[in-house]
C-alpha cells in the first residue's frame, strides 16, 4: 500500500466543507483466487486527534420476552427479534437494511454502513440477491468496519476481505465509497488514520455527527457478538472499554487473534442512529441471556455497553436466545 502523496495530505488538510470524499487509489494487491480487489478508499490523512465533549451515558433498558419463532418486544429504544432459524434472521436483517438505507437516501443523500467481521458478513447475504440486489440505492451506500484486524488486506484474517468476498464484490457500491484501514500503516497509525478519515466525512457531510455526544453518528452499525460477549475489538476487562475521548483505538493485546487490530469506541458505537445486533448460535447464549434476560457474569460484558442514542435492534436465532 502507498503512502499518502504530499499533494493529497495537503488538499486533505485544507478540505472544505461539502466536497467529494477524499479518494486514495491503491495499488492492486492479489488477493485469493476469489477476489479482485476494487480500487477502495484507503483512509490515510495526517494523523490528529479532535477534542470531543462528552459521551452519551443513557442506560440500556429492554428485555426480550419472547421465545415465538419470530416476535418482537419493545421497551423504550431496544427492540428484540427472535427467529426460529437464522436463515428466517437473514432475510429480515436484509429488509431491516434495505428499509434504512432507503430512508437515509432519501433524507441525507447518503447512507453510512459500519461493517463487523465474522458472521454477520454471512448473516447479510440476502441482500446480493433480488429484491435488493435491483431495489437499494446502492451509489448512496458508504461503507466502514467498526474493526479491523491490522493486516494486509489480502490475510485470511482480515475483515475487509472477508466482507469483500462475501458481500461487496457482489455489490454495486462504488468503491470510492468503501472505507477499509490503510493496511500499510502500525496498529497506532492505522487508528490514527482511520479517525481523520472520518472526520473530514462529517466535515464533508457524508457521515452525520451527534451533537448531543460530539461523536459520529453513522446510519446504521452492524454488531455482531463474540461467545465471551465482545462487540468490534472491544473485549472483556479490557481498558478500552473505558475511553472516552478518541473516536478510534487501536488494540495490541486482543484476547482473540489477531493481537493486532483498530476499532471504534464506544462513544462512537454509541452515537449511531441505528444499531443492530446480530447474534446467532447456541454458543452466544449466555451473554444473551447477561445482557437481555436474567444471566450472571462476573463483570460487565461489553455488549452490555451498547446503547445507542438512536435505536437498537437485536436479531437473535432461537439458538442464541435459548436461556431468555
Ligand atoms: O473478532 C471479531 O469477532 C466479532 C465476533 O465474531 P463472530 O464470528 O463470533 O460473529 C466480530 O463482530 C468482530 O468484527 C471481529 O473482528
């Protein structure tokens, strides 16, 4: 991967507002056999940090009830559906998406997408196929990755490839409008890099920002949930769970491989106007029930932590929601 050229860091620096995003054109990398990499965004602008003036602390506050193939209870913001498999929770999380992205198209112009790894990539699939694949505005779709393992972009183990393969080269988004690390970068500069990348988004208009908690607001966050009850690459006990102040962090010591990853924070996680969280597999059951029923942990799980000033949405198989 290149680094930035004086010209580019320069124009980056000096970005007005309402301009086209800032775009990066990589070299090719090979990737597997399955992949062609398009020519993505690499976001890769004069590492800064930006003061910010608080985090949202609302408490999370709902309770999933039902144990219905297919229902949903809602208290104050949180919403949760359970389904009797998780192909029935794929084909709503695709119309989940859809029915967002057209609101969002049609209210900002633009609809920001904040991707996890693992199985969520999977748990998305129904939206490569008709009606969405013909029906989304899909120009409109900006995308990022909450986190990011710090490797190149064609290792087995990075998220971006792994959302390439499974979901973005099937989709007509324009890859200026894919938003993956700069993989040529440290841990520390990767995070660097991606956090002044999404400020000049918001500078620009494409990502919104929260006035209430001075953070991004992204459109819609997709979670999904590690057995220990992770979310991004933010793990248990873990000190990161505590910052307040920067928008990404980087993370050296990852409990789960790779060590090495970038993440957003959870002031940001938190700032979205839609959050979902999709869980599948009996082996999430217990920090389901922690969090949405009457499980005990020792401490506080991160997916406790979640709690959006927008809305929040579990999609849970009835495997995942097995103790509620
Ligand atoms: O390491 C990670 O794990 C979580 C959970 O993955 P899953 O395969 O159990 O769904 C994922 O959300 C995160 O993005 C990823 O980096």
């Amino acid at each position: 991967m290149a680094a930035s050229s004086p010209s580019l860091s320069a124009s980056l620096r000096t970005l007005p507002t309402r301009v086209p995003s800032p775009r990066r054109l990589p070299p090719y990398i090979p990737l597997t056999s399955q992949s062609v990499l398009p020519n993505p965004l690499v976001c890769s602008c004069r590492p800064k940090r930006a003061s910010v003036i608080g985090v949202n602390s609302k408490k999370f506050d709902f309770k999933a009830t039902s144990s219905m193939a297919e229902t949903a209870t809602e208290k104050g913001k949180g919403k949760s559906q359970v389904f009797d498999s998780e192909e029935d929770l794929a084909v709503s999380l695709a119309k989940y998406t859809a029915d967002l992205s057209d609101k969002f198209a049609k209210e900002r112009g633009a609809f920001t997408v904040v991707l996890s790894g693992g199985s969520l990539i999977k748990s998305l699939r129904k939206l490569v196929e008709p009606p969405y694949i013909d029906s989304v505005d899909w120009s409109k779709w900006h995308v990022f990755w909450v986190d990011e393992r710090v490797v190149p972009k064609d290792h087995p183990d990075s998220n971006y490839l792994l959302a390439y393969d499974g979901l973005l080269s099937k989709l007509p988004i324009l890859p200026g409008n894919v938003y993956p690390i700069n993989d040529a970068l440290s841990a520390e500069g990767a995070a660097d890099d991606y956090e002044t990348c999404v400020k000049h988004l918001v500078k620009n208009g494409v990502i919104d920002f929260s006035e209430t908690s001075g953070f991004p607001k992204f459109d819609l966050m997709l979670l999904g949930m590690g057995p220990d009850g992770h979310v991004a690459s933010l793990f248990p006990g873990h000190p990161l769970l505590q910052e307040k102040k920067q928008w990404v962090a980087f993370i050296k010591d990852s409990p789960k491989p790779p060590p090495e990853r970038i993440t957003f924070t959870f002031p940001v996680i938190n700032s979205s106007a839609h959050i979902a969280l999709v869980v599948a597999g009996a082996g999430k059951a217990h920090p389901v029930q922690v969090t949405l029923g009457n499980g005990q942990n020792s401490e506080m799980l991160p997916v406790q932590m979640v709690s959006p000033e927008g809305e929040l949405t579990w999609f849970l198989d009835k495997e995942a929601a097995s103790k509620l």
